[in-house]
C-alpha cells in the first residue's frame, strides 16, 4: 500500500483546484459545474460539436442534458438577444403542468447551436397534484400570518392608483391564487410541496410580501419580502447637487414634476414625483407644482419644505438618462415604464419622519422618507434613488428572490453596483465608491456601505465583509450585509488590487474600468443569472459574460475571475499562453504566460516545427522553422497549462477537398463547352490555417470565369468560381487552387514549389468524335461515335493525387429535313448507329447530334441520292 505524504496530498488538491477548466466532460462540452446533489448548474460547449444541440431543439436538448423525467417540463419564459447578437432564452420548470416556484434554466447561444447553458433545475416527485384545499380556503390562511390591519384592496385610492398604474380597468390588489409547486423553507426541510401563491399587499403596516400555502394542509411554509429598501437604520442628509436642469410640465394653473419623453420605438415614458405628505397612501398623494418654471427658494413658496422633492426628479431623470445612453434600455423594464416617486412617504410610526427609501414592486414604483432630521436627511440622494432603480431593473431581468438568501444579497449588490455606476457617469467628483455619503447627518459616518473598504467603521450600516463567508459575514441572511462581497468584487474589477483576503488568499488583479466592467454586470443580470441565483452562480454568469462580450482568455475575463478568487468565490484563472496564432516561416513572435504567480518557474516547450530563441521574465521568443500545425506549452511551478495551438506558415494544401461544387459524388453530367460549372475549395479548416483566400489556376485551359463568391458571410469571397467552360474537344484539364493567407506573400516556401491542390477534368467534345457515312447515301446512313473520345488519366505525379471527375455522356441523334421536320432519332452512348434512309426522297437533310452536355448540337449537312 502507497503512503502519501501530507505535502503530496495538498499538491493534489492545489492542482486539482487550480484547474478546475482541464477536467472538462469529455466529448463537447468544454466547461461543467454540477451542484451538490450532482445537478448541471453552468455548462459550455464547443461550437459546431452536436448536431442534436441546437437551438430549435431547446427543450428537447435541456430534458436530456438535465436527465429530466416525463413529468417534467420547460415553458420559454423570455428571450432576448443582445449587443454580440447572443440569444438568451429563460425557461420555467413545470411538473406535471405546474410550475415550479423560484425554477429557472437560461440557454444561451446562435440562432443555430446552444452555446451556454445554466441554471436551477429541481428534481421534483409529488404524486398528488390535486390540491386539498381551494384558493379561498389557502388565501384566508394566508392573510391570518400577514396580520394586516388594513390591506390594500379595502382602500379605494390605493385601488384606483393601481387601476392607472398598470393602465387597466381591472387591476386589483386583490390577492389572486397561484398553484405552484414550491420549498418549505419555514419549517427547515426545504421538501418541495403543492402549494397556492398569494402577493399580500397591505396598507397599514406598509409591507408586500410573497406567502406560500401548502395546498394538503394549510401551514404556511414560505414567505418572501418584495419591497427592497435601503435598510438605512437613521436618518439622510439632502443632496445638494447645485443647479440642475430638470425637466418640468406646464398645466393650467402652473408647472408640476413630472416629464414625458419620447421612446425610439414610439409612445413615451413619463417621469412624475408625488408628495405623501408625511403619510403612506400613495393612492391618494397630490402632485409638487409651481407657479413658475424655476423651482428654487426664491420662486417656490413650499421650497424648505419639498427641497427633496428636486432632488428625486432630478435624480429619477439621470437614472433613465444612464440606462438609455449607456445600455440602450428604455425605462426599467426596457419598454417604457412609467416612473413613479414618492418622496415625503412614511409607512407610520415614526416621528420625526422615515429613515429609508424602497422599491416597490407591484405597483412599481419609489418611495423616500424624510429621516428623522437627527442621523439622517431626505433620503432623496441621485445613489439612493439609483439604488432602488436597480431593483427595479433587477425585477424585469434576473428577478433575484428576495428574503435572506444569497439572492437577496446579489441584489442588493447589484443595485449598490448601479449606484455607483451612476455617480460614476452624472457626478464624477462624487465619492463613487460611497453608497449614501450624502445623506449622513451623524458626524460619525460617511456613508451608508463603503464598496472599496466593506469593513470600514465609518459606515452607517456597520462593518460589512469583504470576502465570502467571512466575518462579518451575517449567517442570518441579512442581504444588505452581505452585498458587500458582490460590489466589493465589483470595485476589484474596475480598479484592480493586491493583497491578502479574509481566508489568507493572495491576489491581484489589474482593473479593466467601469465603463467595461458595468457592460459585463448588465450582460450577467439581463442574460445569465436566474432568480435563485446564489454567489457561484453569480461568478459564473459574470464569467460567461465576460466571455461573450471579450472572448474567452481575455484580460477581461482574467480579472473578472481573479476578482472572485479575491473575495473567496470559486479560484484564481489559470495562467494562459497569449500570442500570435499564426507565425511565419523564418519569422519571430514574443509569446507570454499570463496571469502567473509572481516569481514562478517556468518552463517552456514546443512542437518541432518551433524553436526557442530567447526568454525573459514570464516571455518567450519562438520561431518557425517549418510550415504546419505547431503548439507551445508550459509548465508554471511545475503544473502544465493547456497547450496554446499556432499555425506556422503558408496553409496546409492537403487540408482541402476541392472540386466541382454542389455534387455529391464530384462526377460531371453537363462538362463541355459553353456550358456553365461551378468550382469549389468544398471544405477546408480556414480557422487553423487562418485563410484569408485562394488563387484559382486553370493553366492552359481558358474558361471565361464569371464570377467568384463565398458560402459564407465570413468566408473568402474567392472559393468558389463561376466560370463557363470552353472545350471544343475531347481532353484531359488540370485545375489547381492555392490557399493563401497573411504568410503566403513572402514565405519562402512559394518559390518553388506552388502550395496548390490539384484536380482532372474529363472534357467531351464533339467535333472530332463523330463520323457519317456514306454521304452521299442512298439505303442506310451510318453514325460512328468514336470511342476514343474519353481522353487518358493524367499520371498522378503529373497532377499531385488530382481527383479524376469522369463523364461519359448519352448522345442524341436526329436527322432532320429542310423544313425542320424530324425524321429519324436515336440514342446511343457510343458506337455505330443506322438510319434507314431507303424510302427518303432525294435532297438535302440534317443530321444534329447532342452528346447530352452541351446544349448546341453538332450538325452536319446529309445528302441522300438513289
């Protein structure tokens, strides 16, 4: 038996974990990450691999790939397509036809192949789908654990604001069942259960919450919050942004805060700030006006009282401005959704006024307290309302699940994300990295949550983590908190940093900026993260990202990756080769290892057609000595990388199939002259030989070339060509094709020999093949074919292995009179044929013979005499 030592094991592990990509499913999958219970959670594939996985086939391809059984099923829930022309699609689960709550898988890929897939897929077996107890008997168990004084539906201006908000006569908030297949998280089982699905909504107190019904029993086994706020926990200082242009709307009477703004697609979204007048009934909230344009002190007569109430419009109006000018995304849900915010607002019980600010997502709309002018201001600053704007982006994308769980957490990061983005984009010279700095009040504070030092002890909110399940991690679930290793990564990743994370991991990692980084953030939540999304599926969907807006191996996709290794998700990107992928005979390139630890021993090697000239640091200097497919690889502190794949020289002629194109068994039915064909390069790797085009040589053969086109948007407008033949007779031609690319102007392999393919062409001609005789004639008339009109196969050394396309044609024979009356017919592939000319009165006739190529027939003039 083998011991291994302590020091061998930890090797192990650390290569184990440090490339974690190398131990890929085989076959056509180049990345897969399974869940506890051995469920895929993110796969990618190579393109081009399976004929079964394509896009058409999406639903087909998920039950198989996830080993789905009969009873379940996924239902298209979106589909979008984004910037890189990436298809997105998000499905539901369903089992048994009900769907399954929080259950969602996202395809990703062409209109043809399936790229990328990820996602939570639930093993569910329930026998009994039909429920115990009805929607009403489940909804007044539901409203007994809300315990709501007043809710809602019971008050009639809350009713006809939802009626408006929604733009239909028969919106309620009246709570309407679901029956849907859901976890038991109350009871701490998380056993999935047949339950009804309720929105409460109520008014007093002010709360939105999801509540879960077991439909057999009755017990409440679910509750989620819906209303994100920002969980400030005193009072806000008032942004005071200076003088802004804001828009307004003139009326009878005056002006009021509210703007109408043309969409690109048509309508128009409007932007409108209400006063709550230090109560919660939206429903009923009258609107800021002005008898003039100019809301400030001297020419608004309620300015010390409603001053928030600029900043929140204002605000409101830069936050669109972003999502249009930055991500081309019309209002929150991208097709025009009416803003609606509501400053002065206080759900009750407090007296000085309310120290918080929320997203409301019903009736989707903002509301912003007062603070209670001691710790806090109006929370009405351009970050807060960013904040709570990115919930509402995040609820018509990835629609994180609220609560306590990671979910939550990834969206409260997300939004702390987009506030700093903002600030970034309308006010520069703001502290960016500072969420809520200008609406502290105690001296004691500067913020609310420090993206840059998560623990600092200036926050309001307290010391937050910096690292994944680090202390002060709260174990509990609280979201705000536990954001912070979200946006904390996010501030790594536009600014980059070195140093020692809570569990004594080093890193570092070069910033690629904001303007990248938030590309990559939107692309993740609009395209890969589903609602239960936890924090791996958060680093993956920003890996996958970064890869379809940056290739894969890029800077951009290294420091995404690194930036979670550094706040304690998943592992370091694992060092790469980076050069050219094509280098001339004879020429040199630098090629470099990326992402190496500081001070590792490297060793390179390579294919034999390369040579090592000279190193420096973590770069070596290669050179091609031969043509062909080469490689380089390396090993970094002893641990080889993958290979990195070259191409050296002038292409591969051997790699191509040529010949006569859109025939399967490349044999010729119509070869002769004046008749049009198409020549072709019928398939070739261009990727590897980098093919940029080819040169056509018909040596002494003159066809009158037509035109040259591609099978491809992408491909070389020149490998096909169209040309008409010009073959009077019988003969052997030898077409040849050169593939080129960036090597092949000065490669001193081209002078001699040629790099070119070649092929034969059987040519049939007809004016030296056929033979009439006697002419005159008076009984019969004889047609010979001659045989040897099939002309000698080329040796192969002549024509470098040519393909041979052979034809042997069917000739129709017809004699004719002088009036065009046809007399005499026949076919034959060769040999002699007879027309009985006996009874034919003497004079002059015509003879036409097709060979069955060409469409002009040979004619020779017949005199027949008794």
């Amino acid at each position: 038996m083998k011991i291994y030592t302590l020091k061998t094991i930890i090797l192990f592990v650390a290569i184990w974990i440090y490339f974690p990509m190398l131990y890929a499913q085989r076959g056509d999958t180049l990345f897969i990450q399974r869940g506890k219970k051995g469920e895929i959670e993110f796969a990618r594939f190579k393109k081009d691999e399976n004929s079964d996985r394509k896009m058409k086939n999406d639903t087909v391809f998920l039950k198989s790939i996830l080993r789905a059984r009969k009873d379940d099923g996924f239902r298209l829930k979106s589909k979008t397509t984004d910037g890189q022309g990436m298809i997105h699609k998000k499905f539901q689960q369903y089992y048994k036809g009900i769907p399954v709550d929080n259950a969602e898988y996202l395809v990703h890929g062409t209109s043809e192949d399936i790229e990328e897939i990820n996602g939570d897929f639930q093993d569910i077996n329930i026998s009994n789908i039909k429920p115990a107890i009805d929607e009403q008997q489940a909804m007044t168990k539901a409203l007994k654990y809300a315990g709501a004084q007043k809710y809602k539906w019971e008050d009639s201006d809350m009713e006809n604001f939802i009626k408006q908000q929604k733009n239909n006569p028969n919106a309620s908030y009246y709570p309407k069942g679901e029956l849907v297949i859901a976890k038991d998280n109350l009871n701490g089982n998380d056993a999935f259960h047949l339950s009804w699905k309720f929105t409460i909504s109520s008014l007093q107190p002010d709360n939105e919450q999801q509540i879960f019904v077991d439909a057999m029993n009755g017990e409440i086994i679910r509750d989620i919050p819906l209303i994100m706020d920002d969980n400030t926990s005193g009072s806000a200082q008032t942004m005071y942004s200076g003088v802004q242009n804001i828009t307004c709307d003139s009326y009878t009477g005056g002006y009021r805060l509210y703007e109408s703004r043309p969409l690109p697609r048509g309508g128009a979204v409007t932007i409108q700030t209400k006063n709550c007048s230090n109560g919660s009934n939206t429903g009923s909230a009258p609107e800021f006006t002005n008898t003039s344009a100019n809301w400030s002190s001297g020419s608004w007569s309620t300015f010390n009282q409603n001053q928030a109430a600029l900043d929140a419009h204002w605000a409101e109006e830069k936050v669109l401005d972003y999502w249009s000018s930055v991500h081309l995304r019309y209002s929150l849900n991208n097709t025009g959704l009416n803003i609606l915010g509501y400053v002065h607002y206080n759900p009750g019980g407090y007296q000085n006024g309310w120290s918080n600010a929320q997203w409301e997502p019903t009736s989707k709309t903002m509301r912003y307290g007062d603070g209670d002018g001691i710790s806090w201001n109006p929370v009405t600053s351009l970050d807060i309302i960013a904040h709570e704007m990115g919930h509402g982006i995040c609820q018509f994308t990835a629609n994180l699940t609220g609560g306590v769980t990671e979910s939550a957490a990834l969206n409260e990061g997300l939004s702390d994300i987009w506030a700093a983005c903002i600030k970034y984009w309308a006010t520069p010279n703001d502290s960016i990295w500072l969420i809520g700095n200008r609406i502290i009040r105690n001296p004691f504070y500067n913020c609310i949550r420090n993206l840059q030092y998560p623990k600092s002890l200036l926050a309001a909110e307290g010391q937050h983590p910096d690292t994944y399940k680090v202390s002060p991690w709260d174990a509990g679930g609280e979201p705000h908190c536990n954001s912070t290793v979200l946006s904390h990564w996010f501030y790594l990743l536009c600014q980059g940093g070195s140093g020692t994370n809570g569990i004594g991991n080093a890193y570092n990692i070069t910033g690629i900026g904001i303007d990248k980084a938030q590309r990559i953030v939107y692309n993740a939540e609009s395209s890969y993260l589903n609602s239960s999304a936890d924090y791996n599926a958060a680093r993956n969907a920003m890996i996958f990202a970064a890869i379809n807006l940056y290739k894969d191996n890029s800077p951009e996709v290294i420091s995404v990756t690194n930036a979670w290794y550094a706040v304690g998700v998943g592992n370091m990107y694992p060092p790469t080769i980076s050069g050219s992928t094509i280098l001339c005979r004879n020429s040199t390139d630098t090629y470099t290892i990326l992402n190496a630890p500081v001070g590792a021993t490297i060793v390179w090697n390579q294919s034999s057609n390369l040579q090592q000239v000279s190193s420096s640091g973590n770069s070596m200097v290669f050179k091609a000595i031969a043509n062909g497919a080469g490689w380089i690889s390396a090993t970094v502190n002893g641990v080889s990388i993958p290979n990195y794949s070259i191409w050296c020289g002038i292409p591969d002629k051997n790699n191509m199939e040529i010949g006569i194109a859109f025939s399967n068994d490349y044999t010729i039915t119509n070869l002769c002259r004046n008749v049009g064909i198409t020549f072709g390069v019928l398939s070739h790797n261009q990727s590897n030989d980098h093919i940029t085009g080819y040169v056509w040589d018909f040596g002494s053969w003159t066809p009158y070339v037509t035109s040259y086109f591609s099978d491809s948007p992408s491909g070389p407008t020149n490998a096909f060509a169209n040309i008409i033949l010009d073959a009077n007779a019988a003969s052997t031609q030898i077409v040849g094709v050169t593939p080129i690319n960036a090597c092949s102007s000065f490669d001193d392999y081209l002078s001699p020999p040629i790099a070119k393919q070649y092929f034969a062409i059987q040519c049939w001609g007809v004016s030296s093949n056929i033979s009439v005789s006697p002419n005159p004639a008076s009984t019969h008339l004889t047609i010979e074919i001659a045989q040897k009109a099939i002309a000698e196969t080329p040796s192969k050394q002549t024509i470098n292995d040519a393909i041979l396309l052979k034809t042997e044609p069917t000739y129709d024979i017809r004699l004719y009179n002088s009036h065009g009356h046809l007399l005499r017919h026949a076919t034959s592939k060769g040999g002699s044929v007879q027309f009985d000319v006996s009874h034919l009165h003497n004079g002059t006739y015509y003879l036409h013979v097709y060979d069955g190529i060409s469409n002009k027939p040979e004619i020779q003039q017949i005199v027949v005499k008794h």
